[in-house]
C-alpha cells in the first residue's frame, strides 16, 4: 500500500532527528529537486526549524536527507564534503534490495531487505556489537551503530562495510559498501522515499525510525577493527636478512629474528585516528630496545610485517624517524624486565623455542558462539548420555539448523549465519538414517559431509581405505576444513569409535589427542560436538560420570548431560554439566515424535547434577524401600499371626515400630491382609486379618526365602 497519501508532519521528522544529531553541532538538509537542489544548514538547536522546512520545502522533491555526521558548530559553507565533517558518529549499514532501474521496492523485495537487516544485527551482536538504530529507509531497512571516530579514519568504515557485504550480500539484497564516506548523506526519516512512479506494485512509502535503544551505546574501536581486520591483507612474508655472527651470548640470528617477526605479528597494527603514531613507536621499540636489531633489521621486520596491516600504512622515511626515536628514548624498565618479550631459547639453535606473549600486547576477544551461550566456536564441546536418548538426533538436528541458517530453538526469530557441517558418525548408516534424519529435519544435504574414512596408498601404489583416528589423520580432516572454508560445526560421533591406538582410560593419552583437535577447532573457528556415553556404575558429580578418561571433560569447554526426566519417559532434558567460557545456563528439553526432534520453549531451570542427585536419591530410596517393605511384612505377620487387630491399632504399632505409612501400606498389599468390618453401627471396628492359609501360598518362593532368611 502507498504512504504517499500520508500527511507528513513536522513533529514526525523532527522526533526522528533528535536521537540522531549531536548536542552543540550541525547539520546539513539536502532537498533534491529535477533542477537545483535545496541546500540548508541547522544548528541542534534549530531541528524544530529543520523539520518544518523539510515538510514545507520538500513537496514533490526526488528525495530528502541529512547529513549523518556533525559538522563543526556553526559551520555554515556550501555542500559538505569529508574535510568538513568533525568527527564520525554514526556507521550506516544500508541493507536494499536489488532491483532494475530507479523504482520502489515490493513489498516482497522490501521484505527480504528487513529479514537480511535482522540477520546483520544478530550476526554483530554475537561479535560484542550493541543494539542499533532501525529505521525503515521506504525502500529497505537500515541499521545505525553509535561510533566516535575521527572523520578520516583511514578506511575502518570501509573495511568494515565491505566485510558485511561479503558475509551477507547476495542475489536479492546489496549491503552497500558505498555509504561509508564521512560526508554521506541519508534518508530524513519521516519523509516520504519516492523512487519512480507510485503503483501499487511498487508504492512510495514514508521512511521512519523503528526502534532507538536506550541508552544509546558506541560500538568499542576494538570491535570495528576486529571485524574490518577479514578486509586487510595478510601480512607479507618475512624478508631474508644477510647473516650476522652471533654477539655476547645472544641467541643465534635466525632465532632472534624469528622471535621479533613472531611477537610483530601479535602488536595491533596502528589505525589513523587512533594513537597510531604511539602504536608505531612502540613497535619500533621492540625490535631496536627489547630484540636488539639493528636499525636495518628493524626496518625490514616493520615494512614486512606490521605496516601492511596499518591504516593508512606509513612512509618509509616515518619508519625510519620513529626508529631513531625508539632509540633515543628506550622504555625505563627495570634492567630485570629488558627482554621480557622474547620468546626464551637455549643457544642452540637447532632446540626448541619456547612462544611467550606479555599479557597487556594481547587484544581480548569476545567468545563466539555456535549456538549461543551452549556451543561455542572454535572450542570442543562434548554431550554426554546413556544410549537410547536422541543424542544422534540432536546432533543431526544442530546440523539441519547450522546448514540452512535457521534459528535455534531457544533463540526463535533469530536467524544465524548459514554454513557446512562435517559429521563424523560410525554408528548409524549414511543412507538409512543420517540423511533420513537430515531431510525430516530440514537440513540442506548439500552442506553437510560425512567423513567415512581415509584413502591410501601402500607401497605398491594400490588404493585402500582405513577408519579415521584422530591421532593419526588429523591433517585429512584439516584439508576438508581448508576446502570448505564456510564449515562452523564438526560433529565426532561417538569420540571413542575415533581414538585409535590412544588409551581413552588414560589422562595424558587423551590430553595428547585432544589438544591438536582443540587447536584446528580454534585456528578454523569451527565448532567441534563430541558425544559420548556415560560408564556404567558411576555416581557423583556429572562431570566424573562420561565414558573413559575425564580428560574429555577437562579439554571441553561445554559439557551437556543427556538424560531422561524422572517424571516422564518420553521427555529427554539437556543439562549443563560443565561450562568454561561463560556463566551458567538453563537447559533444554525435547521429545522424539515421528523421527523428529520437538524442542520446548520453555527452559529447563535445573543441571545435570541436580538431576543426577535426584536420580541417586530414588535409587537408594528403592533399594532402601524395597528391604522395608520385606521387613514391615515379616512384621505384619508376626504381629496378626493370632488374631486380627483394628487398623488403627496396627497403624499405631507400626509408627511405633518405625514403619512409615506408605511402607506399611506396601506391606499390607504384599501380604495379602484383608480389611474386614465386625460388630454395627457406630460401634463397628475395621479390623485387618490374614488372608486364608490357601491364599497365602501365594507368596513367591523367593519372598518366602527372603522371610526366612530374615526371620529364621
């Protein structure tokens, strides 16, 4: 349906305005025309102006905007440019749909756009972004983050535009990498987008903001540069140096200078706007103060390894001028802590060399999360329960939803990223039943791969094919990751049927096992589900309870217990067991219908060692009750072995022999006692009596073993 036959108001544009232009600042409204456009300029003070103008001006106009960034107070030139703005403050990302030709959207086409800005906002939001702005451009969505950079911000917004736009561009909406200049210009909101004639099909709308956040939160420096870092080239390689003799009981040259292009390699690289100049300096005086290179050794570290990465990257002569300035003015340390960045090695070169890292060079990292705050990426989690519960369905159902992008059960609406998914499973056929499984559970088939074995080649060049083992064909798996660089979970289905040789009862074993697994999970930011049984005759904490070593658990992260609720057979819960990388979290629960997994909505507020504790407990409760019926029925006899008594009377007795009520009940019904009422009226008893001789020969001949085993 059209808005143009909306009435827009003043007060609609300006309340749009308010959340967006800076105190003490101004603002430029662009009136675009067939002919000459409207150019005006407005203080903050002045938005109640800016707001009437562009509702009185700005009939029949092409298009109304305003500049997204401040220009300095009372600034008042002609069209600015990216020299006048004073600062950065908002990063836009446009999310349109593609169509041919200056035209309005669909309603369909407009549809996708608003779905794709959903998708981006989740996507930053699992990277540590805040909530943005969403406003409604006519003809798309737009999402607005609060950021403070200077106005040339040597091309973070631009990498940062073109990273979303490989992750989430396709073919029917555009992430446009065009709006990241610092002069651009966007859509008034509250006005009307008019794009080609006004139909039916393809309507005029009024743009609007859609929701502001409270408070309105900057996106931190360190995140925009994390992400706009997939946009950067990697470094160049290392530069071969002439070969110096050693000096002074230094460490060999080769050593030295690859230790120095390690550590490089972990500093920030400088960004303008953002103490680059510090960043430089202090990387300058590492290699010349704290490795003691030469002026030519750091020289050559610096332009292949660190200014690649900067933003803009500097003059040879600035590399230059900042190693005579590390030089000068060395850091005061105390002479204990010179060379504490060094990674430490033994004289002989040939020896290993052990990696350290000062802790305030390191940049902290959010956890990425898989499904949020249950699997993470890049990290081993490991779900753990009896047979027989769905764990295989869970799994086959985690990869339909990581294959197809579709939101997880405890997050609906909330759409993820779309990827591969590498399963490991020699307990259910290919065929018949993970593809099966897959299908029903909506899962494209053409992102999930199967691992099924290794090819080899003996010494005679004949082909054969072996079982994989992680131990030893780890490298095969590592080259299908590198093939299928979208792949985000791997799923070993059990751990246990892929150890090969290694001792899965032994700590170190596993440890050695493991450790190569956890690292290709972090180095291809993939996450890896392990799932396991539980060894049999175990109790105590969950974590002790996962078949073989409890090296499983300690490499894991995230460890869920599968398990069966106590008050239901066929409801299975999800419990945390274990969780390393953020605060604790509700379970899940599920049931098997039709060869499908049915989650529930509502969260399981309990863990799996309350649900364990609750389960050990009615074991021995069973057991113990089990022995006290025994007991209360030899009880039971003895005492009406004579005569029968009123009920009341033996239920006294009984409490007085410590018999509870139900176990005395359980007793009566094991015994065969009968309840019989003698005498009329209100002076009739219930009296309970043994059942006939004949009828008492119906106790089992274990039950009467167990009586005279008892009572001999």
């Amino acid at each position: 349906m059209s808005d143009s036959t909306h009435e827009i108001t003043a007060e609609q544009i300006r309340e749009c305005l308010v959340s967006l232009i800076d105190d003490d600042s101004t603002t430029e409204l662009r009136i675009l025309f067939e002919e000459k456009p409207i150019i005006r300029h407005y203080s903050s003070k002045e938005l109640p102006l800016m707001a009437r103008d562009a509702q009185r001006l700005g009939k029949g106009a092409k298009g109304i905007y305003f500049l997204l960034n401040p220009l300095p107070p009372n600034w008042n030139g002609g069209t600015a440019k990216d020299s006048d703005i004073a600062r950065r403050r908002w990063l836009l990302i446009d999310c349109d749909p593609k169509r041919v030709g200056t035209v309005s959207s669909t309603d369909a086409e407009k549809a996708l756009a608003e779905e794709k800005a959903f998708e981006v906002a989740t996507f930053l939001e699992s990277q540590g972004w805040p909530e943005p702005v969403i406003a409604d451009s006519g003809n798309g969505s737009h999402l607005l983050y609060r950021i403070d950079l200077p106005a040339d911000d040597g091309g973070l917004v631009a990498r940062v535009l073109r990273v979303l736009s490989a992750r989430f561009t396709d073919d029917e909406v555009d992430i446009d990498t065009k709006v990241g200049n610092a002069s651009r210009i966007c859509k008034l909101y509250g006005t009307l987008a008019a794009k080609g004639k006004d139909t039916p099909e393809r309507p005029h709308r009024v743009s609007k903001v859609i929701s502001v956040p409270e408070p309105i939160e900057i996106v931190p420096v360190e995140l925009l540069r994390k992400l706009a870092s997939e946009d950067e080239p990697p470094p160049a390689p290392a530069v071969l140096l002439p070969h110096r003799p050693d000096t002074g009981g230094r460490e060999s040259y080769a050593v030295a200078l690859e230790q120095a292009r390690r550590y490089l390699l972990t500093m920030a690289p400088s960004v303008s706007g953002d103490h680059g100049h510090d960043k430089l300096l202090k990387a300058a005086s590492v290699l010349v103060n704290d490795f003691s290179l030469t002026d030519a050794e750091a020289f050559d570290l610096l332009v292949s390894e660190f200014n690649p990465r900067c933003s803009p990257p500097w003059d040879e002569s600035e590399l230059w001028r900042k190693i005579g300035e590390a030089k000068k003015n060395p850091p005061h340390r105390d002479p204990k802590e010179r060379g504490s960045h060094r990674k430490w090695a033994p004289d002989d070169a040939d020896q290993s060399v052990a990696i350290v890292v000062r802790l305030s060079d390191v940049e902290e990292e959010e956890v990425e999360w898989l499904w949020p705050y249950r699997i993470p990426i890049g990290k081993l989690t490991l779900l753990a329960g009896d047979p027989g519960l769905g764990k295989s369905f869970v799994t086959v159902n985690m990869a339909a939803r990581v294959s197809t992008g579709s939101s997880w059960p405890d997050c609906p609406g909330i759409p993820q990223p779309v990827g591969s998914v590498v399963m490991f499973n020699c307990e259910d056929d290919v065929a018949d039943t993970i593809l099966p499984r897959l299908r029903q559970a909506g899962g494209n088939a053409q992102k999930v791969f199967c691992l099924q074995g290794v090819s080899t080649t003996d010494s005679q060049g004949r082909k054969q094919t072996r079982g994989f083992t992680l131990n030893r064909d780890l490298p095969s798996l590592t080259n299908v990751l590198e093939a299928n660089p979208d792949v985000r979970l791997v799923v070993i289905d059990p751990i246990s049927a892929y150890c090969g040789g290694t001792d899965s009862h032994k700590n170190a074993d596993v440890r050695g096992m493991l450790a190569p697994l956890a690292e290709l999970a972090s180095k291809r930011r993939v996450a890896v589900v392990m799932v396991t049984h539980l060894a049999k005759g175990t109790s105590g904490k969950s974590v002790y309870r996962a078949m073989g070593s409890l090296a499983f658990t300690a490499a894991a992260r995230a460890v869920w217990h599968v398990a069966k609720d106590n008050n239901d057979e066929s409801r299975r819960l999800i419990l945390m067991s274990k969780m390393n990388v953020c605060q604790e979290t509700t379970g899940l629960a599920y049931r098997l219908e039709d060869g499908r997994v049915c989650w529930e909505e509502a969260p399981v507020e309990m863990t799996a060692d309350e649900h364990l504790a609750t389960e050990d407990r009615k074991a021995r409760s069973s057991t113990e009750n089990g022995q006290a019926v025994i007991e209360a029925s030899a009880w039971l006899q003895d005492l009406l072995a004579n005569q029968p008594l009123p009920a009341n009377c033996v239920k006294d007795m009984a409490d007085d022999a410590g018999i509870s009520g139900s176990t005395l009940k359980r007793a009566k019904r094991r015994v065969g006692v009968r309840s019989e009422r003698t005498g009329f009226g209100q002076g009739s008893v219930v009296c309970w009596t043994l059942p006939p001789p004949a009828v008492n020969q119906d106790l089992t001949e274990d039950e009467i073993e167990e009586l005279n085993e008892l009572f001999p």
